[in-house]
C-alpha cells in the first residue's frame, strides 16, 4: 500500500517502474505458493500491468477468476512505452478466464462475454452497502455550489477529460465546482473545483459532498 501511494501513478516513469517491479516480483511468490491452497481467488488481474507469461504459475484447476469490469477491451493498465508494451499480454484475462474452475461477474454484459470461455460462469450483481453509504440529507440546499463529483482512479481518471469542455460551459453559466477523488494529479485545463487522493476511511464523506455523481466512459 505505501509503494502504492508513494510510486504508482505519480507521473513518475521511474516511480510507476519501480512499483510495477516490485508488485510483479512479490507476486511470481505469491503464485508459485498458490499451489499449496485448495482455491486461488484471482480479482481482475494477477498485477497491475497483465505481464506475459504470469498465467502459466497459476495452478489451473483451482482458480476462481471475478470480474466487475469489461478488462476484456484492454488491460487494466498500459505502459506509455511502446517497447515496454510488448511485455504486456492483452489477452490474459480471456486466457484466466478459459482456464478457472469458475468465473464471478458482476453483470449480464460480462456474463455474455465470458460465457463462450467458460462453461461455470457466475453472475453476481456488483452492489454496495447501503448502510455504510447513506447521503448527507443535512446537506442538500446548504452548498453556494452544486459540486459534481467523480470518484475513481488514476486509470479511468482520464475518461474526465471528455468533459471537460463541458465542464468549462457549465462553470460559465452556473456556479458549479468539479470535485475529484481518486487521482489528485489529473488537470482539467480551464475548470474550476478541488482534488483529493482517494481514503478508505473518507470515501463515504468524500461521496456526500457530491450533489451530481458522473462516470464518464468511452463507448467501448
């Protein structure tokens, strides 16, 4: 988690380096001790990056392989470099998917996508704990500003910036902020609002800032 914080997705080529070296070498560990467990729950991808050749330390029979979002497009994360792209394997999550005992998904979409890799495909809706999440009613109408937040990370944060002409038009005509959790280096030239690093521990009270929530995606 401290390498996390302090290395990946810093804008840093030697940081963001340095971290995918050591979370790879950590788990090539991790999966040759897989072997000794009855089950190995894999949760989108072996590493960040879908580094060639990890699947083949995966003990076949005993992988339960949950998807919640469509990796199948492209993976997880890519490096900028086109020469260290080619260390990369776009097509591993079909191949951890072919080769587990099961697959969990979060939709009917991935469901449909799978299931021609997978004869055991389980859909599980993707939910929240509505307990834990509630909406802040005290502060509704209180805000000068309607504040439009998004919440995510530094992978997708870039899908922000096919709002931000949006973004722009709305902040000349009302008095709207953008609120950004997730990625507090993303620039948005032109648009007005705050910042933050994502928080376990403040991501309900981050969200209850939000009058509007929005996820921007490309059609793909």
């Amino acid at each position: 988690e401290r390498m996390f914080k302090y290395l990946y997705n810093t804008g840093s080529f030697v940081g963001n380096l340095s971290y995918i070296f050591s979370e790879i070498t950590n788990r090539i560990s991790q999966l040759f001790k897989s072997r000794l467990y009855d089950v190995v729950f894999i949760q989108k991808s072996l590493t960040s990056i879908n580094l060639k050749g990890l699947p083949a330390l995966v003990k076949r029979s005993r992988v339960i392989f949950d998807v919640d979002d469509n990796i199948f497009q492209q993976p997880v994360n890519t490096f900028s470099s086109k020469f260290l792209r080619k260390f990369q394997d776009s097509n591993q999550a079909f191949y951890l998917a072919k080769i587990s005992k099961a697959v969990v998904v979060g939709n009917r979409f991935l469901q449909d996508l799978v299931s021609p890799s997978n004869k055991n495909v389980q859909l599980i809706p993707t939910s929240i704990d509505t307990e834990r999440f509630t909406p802040d009613y005290n502060k509704l109408g209180e805000s000068g500003k309607a504040v439009i937040g998004w919440m995510g990370g530094p992978s997708t944060s870039p899908y922000l910036k096919m709002l931000t002409d949006v973004f722009r038009k709305l902040q000349e005509k009302y008095a709207v902020e953008i609120g950004i959790i997730g990625d507090a280096n993303i620039v948005l030239d032109g648009v007005k609002g705050y910042r933050q690093g994502w928080s376990y521990k403040e991501e309900v009270e981050q969200l209850r800032k939000f009058d509007i929530g929005i996820m921007p995606m490309p059609d793909n």
